[in-house]
C-alpha cells in the first residue's frame, strides 16, 4: 500500500501582526493511491489497483513568526477529506538586496485522514484511513 500526497492552498491573510497572522482560501490536493492484495489462502487471487485524484479543499492558515524561525499550521479540509500539517522553519538565506527569507531548512508533521463510502455497480467500499508522520525538506517562499 503506497500513497502520494501534493498540496496547493492559496491563503488571505485574515488577521495579522508582527509576530502571528491567520488566514483563509482554497486549495487543492493530489492524491496518488497504489493497493496490492493478494489473497493468502488462494494465491492465484490478486488484485492491484492505482488511483489518483484532485480534491479542492477549504485552506485555513496561522502562522507564527519569529526571524529565523516561524511556524504554520495549515488545515485542508473537504466533506470526507482531511489534511493537516504542522511545519517548522529555519531561514538559511536571505536575498542581499531586500533582506527577505530565501530559503528554510524545514520540518514537519503531516496528518492526513480519508473517510468515505463507495457503491457502484454492486461493489461496496468502506475507506477510513490515517496517515501521518513527519517529514524534513527546504523551503522556498516567493
């Protein structure tokens, strides 16, 4: 079981101050899904399916910022879908003419949970999945 996760949120900065700000949009998530069961008591019985999909989501973001470091929580949430990641970040550069950040080191904590019920031509599927864990990766705000 293999799963694939991209994010798009587009965010407005509803409320802001010099060290937090909130805000709200939309977004859009890609999930990639690849499932192979293989039966164990007749194993000629096999079955591999790959799926992947957009979801368009609600976005919510709050933000904490601290220079060099800042954290955001961001909430992507649709119906039967939800993602939620926690991420830390510290600057390692900054562009020489304006001071802006150029670059983070990252790391984070992401959650995301699938709940929904599918019935077509006779076949009924019941997902209620989790997945979570942590990541390390860079930033690049523009």
């Amino acid at each position: 079981f293999e799963i694939a996760s991209d994010n798009l949120a587009l965010t407005w900065d509803l409320a802001s101050s010099k060290e937090g700000e909130a805000g709200g949009g939309v977004g859009l998530s890609h999930i990639g899904i690849d499932v192979d069961i293989t039966s164990i008591s007749v194993s000629t019985v096999s079955v591999n399916e790959e799926e992947e999909g957009y979801i368009p989501t609600l976005a919510f973001r709050f933000g904490w910022l601290k220079e060099p470091l800042n954290v955001e929580l961001l909430y992507q949430w649709l119906k039967d879908y939800t993602d939620v990641e926690l991420v830390l970040r510290y600057q390692i550069l900054r562009y020489a003419k304006d001071k802006k950040p150029a670059a983070y080191l990252s790391v984070g904590y992401k959650s995301i949970g699938v709940d929904t019920d599918w019935d077509s031509s006779g076949y009924d599927l019941d997902i209620d999945v989790e997945f979570k864990g942590p990541w390390v990766g860079l930033s690049i705000p523009f």
